[in-house]
C-alpha cells in the first residue's frame, strides 16, 4: 500500500528533517523501510542510539507497529515506515520557514534547554500553548517545531501535554 505523508505546515518539516541528522537515524530509518524490526533487533545492530532513533521515528509518525511473536515466544513491538513518500507543500513566510529551519538545525545541548523550559511551564497536566509561547516570547510556530522535535511532550489540540510511557 502506498501511503503518502502531506507536509502543509512547516513546523511538520523538523520531524523529516530531524529523522535523518545522524548516520545512525538514517540507517534506521533505511532497515525498517526495507522489513519489519523489533525494537531489540535495532538494538542490537545500531546500539543504544538506535533504540532511540525508533522511539522518536514512532513519536513522529513515521513508523506503524504491530506484534510478532518469534519462536513461539512471547510478542514483541515491531516497526516499520508508514509512508511510503512525501508531499511537501513549500511556500511559507520567510520568518515562518526560518523558525523552523532553525529548530531543526539547532544543537542538542541548545535544544535541551529550551525543551527543559517548555516542560517546566507545561507540568504534568500539560498547558495551553500560547501561554507558554507568550511566557517563552516565541512564535507560534517556534513553539510547534520545537515541541514537534521532542519525544517528550506533543500537541494535544490547543494544549502541549507530556508524552505518557505504554
């Protein structure tokens, strides 16, 4: 089945973007284009930085799952790429796009202190988004290509709330 990703808002870009910034992502993302993986699996051939790759291409949507279970055993998560191409749409205000661009290219270390003030302001119930945009002094979409980078929080309507553990 072909399933198409259609990217209409920029701030869809910093998850694309993002999904390829490591060797190590790229190669995950190229193993489960090609077949079904577990999470151990990718484990084991990628190391720890894989387990993460997939836990973030899952936050993202660029992955489906479904259970296997291997030998009889007991069953197992396993991914795969959901979409099989993209669309992008690409005509966006200069300081939109460059908002994005920014956030998709801004460091690790840059990124987790600014991800560490979205979670502080968010709590553990979550908090309308354009109070933490105005608490912040970002724009509306610096706020949601910031919160489309992290793994541990995502829109919720209006609302950003914390990502929960299955």
């Amino acid at each position: 089945m072909n399933r198409i990703k259609v990217i209409n808002e920029p701030s869809e870009l910093v998850p694309m973007l993002r999904s390829v910034d490591t060797p190590v992502k790229r190669d995950v993302l190229k193993e489960v284009t090609l077949e079904w993986r577990t999470a151990d699996e990718i484990e084991q051939k990628f190391g720890p930085e894989g387990k993460d790759a997939i836990v973030f291409f899952e936050k993202m949507k660029l992955v489906e799952t479904r259970w296997l279970s291997k030998n009889g055993g007991y069953p197992e998560k396993s991914y795969h790429t959901y979409y099989t191409s993209f669309n992008i749409n690409a005509q966006w205000p200069v300081y939109e796009i460059s908002d994005v661009l920014t956030v998709a290219m801004m460091s690790d270390e840059e990124y987790a202190e600014v991800e560490k003030k979205i979670l502080d302001l968010m709590g553990a119930d979550g908090r309308f988004a354009g109070d933490i945009a105005e608490a912040l002094g970002l724009t509306s979409t610096m706020l949601k290509s910031l919160v489309r980078r992290s793994v541990h929080m995502d829109y919720r309507g209006h609302r950003i709330e914390p990502i929960r553990d299955e």
